[in-house]
C-alpha cells in the first residue's frame, strides 16, 4: 500500500488540526504524539518507520536494555552466534527489502552443520542402525524414519491444504486439536509422539495444535521444502538461506538509528488507559506518555503484565493471557579437539538425554569449529529452574557421560535462556490445541485506539517476515484513522 502526494497532504491537514487537540484527558507529558509503539523488535520499528514517513510523530519504548526483541546475536571475541532468529528464508520481501535499503547486507555462508550421531537410553549410534536397533520403539514405517526427520515426515504428507492463507478456514478448524491427539488418531504410535517432542518448536506435542503445526509446514512448503527426507535445518538442508551480515540484530538497530525520536530503552509499560480521543502509557519509572494511537507489538508473553483500563475485549485477552510459548535455551561451545575422529561417529548428536541435542559447525569460530548445545519447549524448561552457570555445568557432565570423547573437548563461551527473558518468556509463539478456533481470526483487530503487531499475529508470513508484516498491517491501519 502506497501513500501518494495527495494522500500525505490530507495527512498533514489532519496532523495539523490534530495539533489542536489541547484537552489532556490524563496527567500525563504535555507533549501528545502522534502514536506511541510498545516494543522495539523488527514488527515495532518497522511500524514506526513508516508512520514516521508519513509525517507522524511517533515514540517507541522498549522494556530491555536494547532494541531487537527475539533478534539477538551472541558475541564474544571472534565468536558470534545468533540466539534467536538467523535465516532470512527465500520469500523474505519485506526482510530483503529492508536490509537493501539500511546498507545492512546479506550473505549465504552460514555454515554446515556436521551429520547427527544418536544417542538413546544411554547408547550412542549411527543414523543408519537406529531402524533396527533395540532403542528404537517406534512401529511399522515409523522405524526406518531418523528421530531428527520424525515430526516433519508425520506432518508433510498429511498438510491438509496448499494455501498458507486457508489455515484459518472453516473446512481446517477440524484439526485444531493437541498434535499427539492428532497423530494418535492417525494410528502413530506413541514413541513416535515422544521423539517428536525433542524436536517441536512448542512445549510438547500435548500441548500445540496439529493446525499451527501445519501452518508453518505449508509456508515452508511455498519457499522451497519439498523433501521431508531431509532436515529442514543444518546438514544435508535442502533449502539455502540467507544471514544478514554482522549477525541479526544489525537490522533492528539500522532501523532504530533511522527514526526521528531514538526508541525509549529500559522502560517498561506498565499500565494502558484509553478514552475515545487518546491513550495514555505508563512507564515503570512513572513517566506517562500521551498519544492519539498506540502500537502494541510486544510479545503476548509480556503484554499480559501490563493492566489496561478499561480491559481489553475477550478475544484480545484471552489471546493474551492464554499466549503459548515454546522455551528455547541454547549454550556455546568452541571446540578444541574433533573428538568424532576418536570414538568414529558423526560430530553432532541427537539424543533423548536433557541437553537433547548438540550441532558442530565445523567451521565455526574455533581451532575445530562450535558446538552449539539446544534445548526446545519442555526440555529446555526443565532446566530453568537452575541457574544458567550450573546448567551449563549439567550439560556438559551429561554430555560427556553419554560420549566420553567429549570429555576436555570443549571451551564453554556463552549460553541463553529465552524463557528466563523477563520481556519475552520464550522464542516463538505457538497456538495451543483449540486456541485457533477461539481467537487467532480476531486476536489483532484494534481495540479501540490500541493497533496491534508481532509475530504471534502472523497470518501469511514467518519468521523474521511475519514480524514485518505485523508492523506494517498496524501502521497502515493507523494512517487509515488519521
């Protein structure tokens, strides 16, 4: 959507009988912006830049030390790694776009991870014994499927539709139910649920709905992933994806450094009040921002901290209070000696122990590449109890029990816990079972003043894009109203 000449004139005609709008409804600033946006990650920016080109005054505030959201790359020396999101996929327009315009740039040489060795119950094997092996307790064709490849191959060849904008439909609600439901009824066996579980990007397969699984099948489908044989991610990928040079986060600070008023850091909203002419926003430190319009676009996970008055409609609060999200915690590695050259089995490891699963990127930043130790949804969970310096300790102790080359094979660099996040509380939203059906049509329809944006309004993107897309939806339902 373009915004002509004449188009930008009435906007500023608006603008400047908006300027005579003196009456402060609250005791806020005396200052009244135009539209104040909560969160500074890629759906926030990307909706202030363009409210900003079309002549609004806009303030954007961030909870955190700094802008970016579930964008962030881990640096330490000549290590770097990305924490959050890494992949600009093949369909990423707004993304590639964005990154042409900001000089940021873009390369393809993310690296290669090495093949998965697999470890069960206490035994490490190779990929090609697992169908007959005795750990393997799946049945029928499941057992000639990797654990790495089982999620993807139960759910590619049963996508029940083509469209990424038809998952929304009323034909699909049927399959708005609990994936392990789902896959029970499709006569999977039960081990083959729980090797899922290692894998899913959600808490547990219990938990997420077999339609939200879906979804993201079809979009990827429509980038490019058409062979369920081999791994979405990492070794033997059958799809080639782009990084953004410097590591993630240089977009959203390219996109920050743009805007007219720098983004507000480490301030926290607390409360949201509306009347039928502004909003007022309440900051932790007790500053009260005044504006005509307010962009919501943090995560549902912290959003449900901040009390709005009057409340939010149902079917915005119960999308926010009942916001799923899958837990990720990851740990760094260098690694000092190739130890897959003494105990002869391939580098990376696909296990059913705590740590889950641990990928070498040979040609990482160290003497024989990094390791990079992953833990999803539950599993990762379960470890957040303990602080992350002694979770470290746990992995290690528990990697080197399972594979005792690994032992003095390591240089530990960094780790992060995105549950622990106070302002996020996990890395991707997901919809649990029946939660599409009760609210993901109308969760991001504004509620009076108040526009929302963000990944977990996605509807036709993913990724770093559906952050994009989010933004401008919001911002263009704004510049409709002024």
């Amino acid at each position: 959507m373009a915004i002509d000449s004449n188009r930008r004139q009435v906007l500023q005609g608006a603008l400047a009988a908006a300027s005579l709008f003196s009456t402060r409804a609250f005791g806020g600033e005396p200052r009244l912006w135009d539209v104040v946006v909560v969160g500074g990650g890629l759906a926030g920016l990307n909706a202030a830049m363009l409210l900003e080109a079309q002549g609004l005054k806009v303030q954007v505030v961030e909870a955190s030390d700094r802008v970016g959201g579930r964008l962030r790359t881990g640096r330490q020396g000549d290590y770097q790694a990305e924490l959050g999101g890494s992949e600009v996929g093949p369909g990423y327009g707004r993304i590639r776009d964005m990154v042409e315009r900001l000089g940021v740039g873009l390369h393809t040489n993310g690296g290669k991870t090495l093949p998965f060795a697999l470890g069960f119950n206490g035994e490490l094997l190779q990929p090609d014994a697992w169908a007959s092996s005795p750990h393997n307790m799946t049945h029928g064709a499941e057992r000639g499927i990797a654990p790495y490849l089982i999620q993807n191959r139960l759910f590619f060849d049963r996508v029940p539709f083509t469209d990424p904008g038809d998952w929304l439909a009323a034909a699909n609600l049927q399959y708005d139910v609990s994936a392990a439901e789902y896959l029970r009824a499709q006569g999977v066996s039960e081990a083959a649920i729980r090797l899922c579980d290692i894998d899913v990007n959600a808490p547990n397969m219990a938990a997420v709905s077999a339609l939200s699984i879906f979804r993201d099948l079809v979009r990827i489908k429509v980038e490019g992933f058409t062979d369920p044989t081999k791994p979405q991610y990492g070794a033997n990928a059958s799809l080639t994806r782009a990084y953004i040079k410097g590591g993630s986060d240089m977009l959203p600070r390219a996109m920050a450094a743009t805007l007219k008023q720098p983004v507000r850091l480490n301030a926290p909203v607390v409360a949201i009040e509306q009347t039928d002419r502004e909003v007022e926003t309440r900051l932790a430190d007790g500053t009260r921002l005044r504006s005509r319009f307010l962009v919501m676009a943090a995560p549902f996970s912290a959003v449900r901290r901040i009390r709005f008055l009057p409340g939010l409609p149902p079917v915005q609060d119960n999308a926010i209070q009942g916001a799923l999200y899958s837990a990720t915690t990851q740990f760094h590695f260098r690694i000092k000696k190739p130890y897959w050259e003494s105990d002869g089995l391939n580098g990376s490891l696909y296990t059913d122990a705590r740590f889950e699963r641990a990928f070498v990127n040979a040609a990482g930043a160290g003497p024989h590449g990094t390791l990079t130790v992953w833990m999803n949804g539950d599993g990762a969970t379960r470890l957040d109890g303990m602080p992350l310096e002694v979770q470290k300790d746990y992995v290690i102790a528990e990697m080197v029990k399972l594979r005792p080359a690994m032992a003095d094979a390591l240089d530990y660099v960094f780790g992060y816990s995105w549950e622990r996040n106070p302002f996020v509380g996990g890395n991707k939203h997901v919809f649990g079972a029946g939660q599409i059906r009760s609210f993901a049509a109308d969760m991001g329809k504004p509620a009076g003043r108040i526009h929302f944006a963000g990944e977990h309004l996605r509807k036709l993107e993913a990724g770093m894009e559906s952050a994009m897309e989010t933004g401008e939806v919001a911002a263009f339902e704004i510049l409709d109203r002024v």
